[in-house]
C-alpha cells in the first residue's frame, strides 16, 4: 500500500490532516492478526533509547488527510485487515489528526471485527486529557507509558516492563484481553525490504538488534545509518539495512517502529 501526495493533500483544515512518517500494509508484528499500520511524524518526548529518531522531528512528513485515509483503509479492510494500529513518534502530539483518523477508521470498520490499537509515550491519562475522543471509545486498545531502556520485558508489544496494555471497548477486551500477560518465546518481528532497504516492524528485545548488527557484518552487509542511534553529520541517509529507511516526503509504503513504545 502506497502512500502518495495526491493521497495526502485535500480540503480538510489543517488540523485535521495527520502528519505521518510513512504508512504500511500488512503488518503482522504491532497487534493481532493482519493490520494497517500508520506512523505519525513528530515526538515531544525523545525516550532515551528510542529506535526511531527519524520520526521525531515534528512536520517533517506528509499529510494523511482523513478522506486520503478513508480510501487506504477501506482498500486494507478488502484486503483481510483485521485491525488498525497508529505508533510513531507521539500520536498524542497531534490529538485533533489523530481522533479524526480513528473516527474515519470507525466509520469504516462499522460492523467488522477490526479494531484500532493506539501506541502513545504518554501515560494514559495524559492521552486522555489530550484527546479525549480516542480514550473514550474511539480506540479498542492503548498502549502507553514511556519507554524505559532500564526495565525491559518479555511481554508482548512492549519495549519497558513500566508500559501498560490497556482495552477500553468490549471488542478490545475481547481482542487484547487473552495478550495482557502473554510472554512469546520470541518477539514478534516482521522484516520488510526493497531494492535499498531493510526494516524491521515490531518492538525488539534488549540486545537483538545489537546482535542483528554483528550477524549482518559477519555476513558481509554494508551498515548505513540507522534510526536506533542519532545521525552523524557525515553519515548516508540510508543504507543496506536501515531501520526505517528515509522515504521523500508524500511517498512510500515502507515502516519502522521504535522499541520505545512501539
């Protein structure tokens, strides 16, 4: 699924239109079943040992206007999406765009069993008095709380022991609620690559990409730039194995997430 500047420009007004890093089709590593995966551009809160710094410049991305989303998402939903999930950088910087999208996606999803899980650094009630809507029934499911380098888990779809899955709709009991404690032998990852790229979608383990680093050297991979570590001056944009790699403003369909909370 590709994300477009005629897909992203519209009449909406200005808040409405979503600022994202890049959108992806399907993701299969941030919440059950097939999904829907839009990252939002922008993070105010910088968790030390992020893994996504390119998505923390606020602005920096194209526009996902919520009819623009309308047609994605209704194209994912043919296409088997059983769920939505919005990461990042920080959803909850940009609550306006944000419940705009998640009322679209409800629209759309009526009478399916797609929910929408929502990533966000915040804690809960922070998000809650940041966009109301969206803790109020918008989103099935919230996972929140900063990411915290010193407290890693084993828990699903978490980065820190501290953060929280939290369903708030019956379906995202229903959906979330047999995960709230599940520990899987291996975190679920999903690798995506491109003629220039590789990346990964889904929430590492303490000390996986270090070792996918010396397992990738070893087998004689070029390393670029990297979005876990901020960019040297003189470093590429992008290279063999770049996480995410740089995509030019109104296009892509590739996905990164960050440890943090995604």
């Amino acid at each position: 699924m590709e994300l477009t500047s005629t897909d992203t420009t519209g009449p909406e007004p200005a808040g409405t239109a979503l600022v994202v890093n890049r959108v992806h089709f399907p993701v299969t590593a941030l919440g059950p079943g097939r999904r829907l995966g839009v990252w939002v551009q922008g993070c105010s809160i910088g968790c030390a040992g992020c893994l996504a710094h390119d998505t923390w410049a606020a602005g920096a991305g194209p526009r996902l206007t919520p009819e623009a989303f309308r047609e994605m998402w209704r194209r994912a939903l043919e296409r088997g999406a059983e769920g939505l999930t919005v990461s990042g950088g920080e959803p909850g910087d940009q609550p306006e765009a944000l419940t705009a999208l998640l009322r679209v996606a409800r629209q759309e999803a009526a009478g399916r069993p797609a929910d929408l899980l929502v990533y966000s650094g915040h804690p809960l009630a922070e998000l809650e008095r940041r966009a109301p809507e969206v803790t109020g029934g918008l989103a099935d499911a919230v996972i929140g709380e900063p990411y915290r380098a010193d407290e890693p888990t084993t828990l699903i779809w978490r980065g820190s022991a501290n953060q929280t899955l939290t369903p708030l709709t019956v379906l995202g009991r229903e959906r979330y609620g047999p995960w709230l404690d599940h520990r899987p032998g291996r975190a679920p990852m999903q690798l995506v690559a491109s003629d220039h790229d590789a990346w990964l979608i889904g929430v590492p383990r303490a000390g996986e990409l270090a070792a996918l680093e010396r397992s990738l050297r070893t087998a004689g991979f070029r390393q670029g730039q990297v979005s876990w570590r901020p960019a040297r001056p003189d470093a590429p944009s992008a290279g063999p194995y770049a996480y995410p790699p740089t995509i030019p403003s109104g296009s892509g369909e590739t996905s990164g997430d960050k440890e943090s909370d995604r």
